[in-house]
C-alpha cells in the first residue's frame, strides 16, 4: 500500500490506484470512489461547510482520506465526468470542453 500507480493493474491484489496512490479503502472508513472509466479518485468523506475558493483549496490541502493526503480541487473537466450523458448538466452540449 502507498506505492506509486498509473492504473489499478499496477497495483498489488486487493489494492487499487486512485490519485497516483495504491491503496486498501477498506481499511479507510473515509471511503474513495474511484471512477473506472476516468481513473479519478473521489472523496466521499461529507464535508458540510460552504467554503471559499481559497478555503476549499486549503481544506484538499489538508484531507486525508483513503491513505491518501495528495487531494486536490477538480477542474471544471474533472467535474463534468461526474455528469457524463446527463444533458441538462452538460454544458453547453456533449463533448464540449473549453
């Protein structure tokens, strides 16, 4: 666990790769989705504060969840995986990415 990956097959058996990290979330009870198709690693950890940029940035900063401390805010792309074939969130069509 904590080796360096690109993918999830770089992994050991029963680790997987979310942000570059091979880790075990089950042994984490602050739980990553990690996104297949993407290879992105969400946070699940509930976080109710309404932050400011600068805030939200410095509370990534700060998070470890998963065995994993090299958390990050998303760009705008990154986000809109989290959309994908759900038009009325896609802006401003399918596919368009600035």
């Amino acid at each position: 666990m904590g080796e360096n990956c690109t993918r999830t097959s770089d992994c050991e058996k029963g680790l997987m790769c979310v942000n570059f990290v091979c880790i075990d979330e089950k042994e984490d009870p602050n739980l990553i989705w990690n996104d297949l198709s993407t290879g992105y690693g969400w946070s699940s950890k509930a976080d109710t504060n309404r932050w400011t940029y600068y805030g939200a940035i410095d509370y990534c900063r700060n998070l470890s969840a998963g065995g994993v401390s090299n958390w990050r805010l998303p760009t705008i792309s990154e986000l809109r995986t989290l959309v994908r074939n759900h038009p009325p969130c896609q802006y401003p069509y399918p596919g368009f990415d600035p």
